[in-house]
C-alpha cells in the first residue's frame, strides 16, 4: 500500500471514530430541536434540523451506517417537503417530529441496524 493511501485510510478511520463518538450527542441535539420546533415558527428549528439531517445522511453512509444514512435522508427531504409550504398544519408537523423520535430512539438502540 502506498503512503498516500496509508494516510488516506488513516485518516478515514479517524473521522469515522469520530462521528461514531459523536453520534449520541448529534441525536440528542436532533431530539431537542425535534422537542422545540414550534408549528405556528418552525423556520429555526427547522433549517438546523435539515443541515444537521443533511450532514448526517451522508456522513452516515461513508462511515459505514448505511440504514442511519437513509433514514435520516428520507427524514430530511419530508422536512423540505414542509418547509416548503407557507402552512402546515400542526398535525403535519407533530407527525414529522414523531417520525425523528422514532428515528432518533433507534438510532440510540443501535445505529447500524436501521434501514
């Protein structure tokens, strides 16, 4: 194997121990914006939700948690779905915020099984 690759994959496993040591305190932040989303306000909540999903979904798949990817990339793109509207009702968004508590306590079970 060549030094550049060496280093390469050195400093892949590197990053991916570091998103695995991250992960409980990226869903518990994800859980608490959940938490705090505000129906009749969701823009802030809402847009650090989506970055935060976005982030994930593709970390996610390179480190290796492929179903952690996905969901979290299907979560996101509904989150864009209803940011997408001027209105929402409540019940769209409380069903949302249901999707990423279930999403969010799988993830903490174990986060290599989703998908």
């Amino acid at each position: 194997m060549e030094a550049a690759d060496r280093e390469f994959f050195t400093r892949l496993a590197t990053a991916s121990g570091a998103f695995s040591a991250g992960l409980p305190a990226t869903l518990a932040r994800l859980a608490a914006l959940g938490q705090d989303l505000d129906p009749q306000a969701p823009a802030r909540a809402a847009a650090e939700l989506q970055a935060m999903l976005h982030t994930m979904a593709g970390s996610a798949v390179t480190f290796g948690y492929r179903g952690l990817g996905a969901d979290a990339r299907a979560l996101e793109q509904r989150l864009r779905v209803l940011t997408a509207f001027e209105t929402v009702a409540a019940r769209d968004w409380a069903a949302w915020v249901g999707e990423l508590n279930g999403f969010v306590e799988a993830a903490r079970r174990d986060p290599r099984s989703l998908g």
